[in-house]
C-alpha cells in the first residue's frame, strides 16, 4: 500500500476545487475503504422537455390531477415514476 499524503487546508471552496483538478484522489484517501452512499435528500436536477400528446388526453390529465388536488404537470411525473418502477 502507498503512502498517502497529507491533505492540505483549503481557504475556500475555489482553491479546493483548483486543487482536485490537478491531484488525484487516490493520493490522500485509501480507495479500498471507500463505501457507495446516497444522498436521498438532494433536490434533483430537472430539464424541460417538449412532449406532444393529444389535447383529449391533457384534458383528461387535468379533470384527473384536479381531483387529486395536484398540478397536472406533478400527475404525469408520478405516472411516468410509476410506470419506470414497474417496467
């Protein structure tokens, strides 16, 4: 096992960023030890895309998501969720 250097103490977050582009990880932490881990409460990055459906169907989704008392945009997100999880 390599000897790891010692991390060095950062006055911001700029000067710590500039320093893990030029250095590599594996120099200061011991990557066999590393464990995955999640970060479940993080706000999710969204892009707005353009999808096409027939206008019966929007009206549709709207009488739907008005009764559940949700935007009809969120309704087709959770139907979309759904569907990914079941597929």
């Amino acid at each position: 096992m390599q000897e790891l250097k010692k991390l060095p103490i950062f006055k911001d977050e700029a000067e710590e960023s500039a320093f893990w582009d030029e250095n590599d990880v594996s120099d200061y932490f011991d990557m066999s030890k590393a464990k995955p881990v999640r970060f479940s409460n993080l706000k999710k990055t969204t892009k707005s895309i353009s999808l096409r459906l027939p206008a019966d169907m929007i009206e549709e989704l709207k009488v739907k998501a008005n009764a559940m008392d949700v935007p009809y945009q969120s309704l087709i997100k959770m139907f979309l969720t759904n569907a990914l999880r079941s597929a």
